[in-house]
C-alpha cells in the first residue's frame, strides 16, 4: 500500500479505530452519547489523515525524526 490513497486509508482506518476505542472507554455505556462523539471524532480522523497523506505531514514527520 504505498499509493497516497492506500496510505489514506491505512491512517484513516488505524485513527478511527483509535478515535472508537477512547471514545467507547471514556464515555458512558450509552449509544446515544457514543454516536455524538464518535461521528465529529470520525470526521476529525479523516481530516487528519487527509492532512497527513496528501498535504506532507507524514513527509514532515519522517523528516523531524
């Protein structure tokens, strides 16, 4: 998966999988307050994989090292 859109995909997946499981420690066993966390985290998940991939974060990180 070196393509930009597979390495999207990777952040977008290992983010939101990040952004569910904190969201579903932190918050109360409710799944009403679940969605209306989860869905803005979700959104933010995408925009920062967007940032990372396709804007030269992950470039900028790797270089910073």
């Amino acid at each position: 998966m070196s393509s930009s859109s597979g390495r999207f995909v990777g952040a977008f997946l290992i983010l939101s999988g990040l952004a569910i499981t904190v969201a579903a420690t932190v918050l109360p066993p409710d799944p009403y307050t679940l969605v209306l966390a989860v869905v803005p985290l979700v959104v933010a998940a995408a925009l920062v994989s967007y940032l990372l991939v396709y804007r030269g974060g992950l470039e900028y990180l790797e270089r910073r090292r």
